[in-house]
C-alpha cells in the first residue's frame, strides 16, 4: 500500500462518514515507545485501529491509544506482537498496567503503591533480564493505563 499514514486516516474518516458508522473511530498505535524521548505525538504513530467505541464504552476516543509490545519484559501477561489499548492518564493507581516514563525510558509495568514509592514490576518470565524497581512516585511520569488489548497468534 503506497499511502501515507495521513491518508490511510483520512480514507478511513471518509469510509466511515460515508456509511455513517459514528460509534467507529480510528485509535494510533506506538510501535516505538523505545525510542529516546518517546511522547505521544504524530511523529510517533505507526498505523491505526478503527475500534467500535461502544464496546468499550469510550466516549472521547481522542484519549485512547494504543501500543504495539515489542519485548518480553510483560510476557506473563502480553505477548510481543500484542496491541494494548490505553487510555490517556497522569494518575497513579495501585495495581494498574501503565505506560510510564522513568529517567527518559518508556516501559509498560505493573504498577504497586508502597507509601512515597512506586514499585514497578515487569510481568515477564524473564526474571534474570527484567526486575522489579522501586523508585519515588515523583520520578515516574504516567502517559496511559490498560483498558484491554488485542492478542496474536504467533506461526
């Protein structure tokens, strides 16, 4: 396919105008949350998912994203390949799959409260690369908590 992304979006706006589909809407996915600096911006959405809104009840979708796994550091729960849906939050929450920035790396933890610290704890099986850290609640910032996600299967 030889159109941009831009215009991937703007066919799928007109499709769904077309046809009237008002409680479809077109979700951007980051595939590179990686790379040094990562934010949520255009720059760094890599395709989108067109989700049913209704299904899971969203009534702003301009606040939901997703992100496309990359590793194995939450392999007891996402597998790489997988799409986590997210919603865009600032808020710490125990016991919650967020996506956070901790000293200008992107990672996808579970989320523990423990007084002025936050433990973050990779659900991987990979317990040798990927171990829990435990840092100050003002050191982590929070772009997104786990609403869902879209399992593949591998060959």
């Amino acid at each position: 396919n030889t159109l941009t992304l831009e215009e991937k979006k703007e066919k799928m706006l007109d499709y769904m105008n077309k046809y009237d589909i008002e409680s479809l809407s077109p979700i951007p996915v980051y595939s590179r949350i990686n790379e040094k600096g990562f934010k949520l911006v255009d720059k760094y959405i890599d395709e989108y998912i067109t989700i049913d809104t209704k299904l899971y009840n969203i009534d702003s979708p301009q606040n939901f994203f997703y992100v496309k796994v990359a590793d194995d550091s939450m392999n007891k729960k996402y597998q790489e390949g997988d799409y986590i849906l997210m919603k865009k939050s600032s808020n710490i929450k125990n016991d919650t799959i967020a996506l956070i920035i901790l000293d200008n790396t992107t990672l996808i933890r579970k989320i523990t409260l423990q007084g002025n610290l936050l433990l973050l704890e990779p659900l991987s099986s990979n317990t040798t690369k990927y171990k829990t850290q435990a840092c100050p609640k003002e050191s982590v910032k929070i772009l997104g908590t786990v609403i869902g996600y879209i399992g593949y299967e591998k060959n």
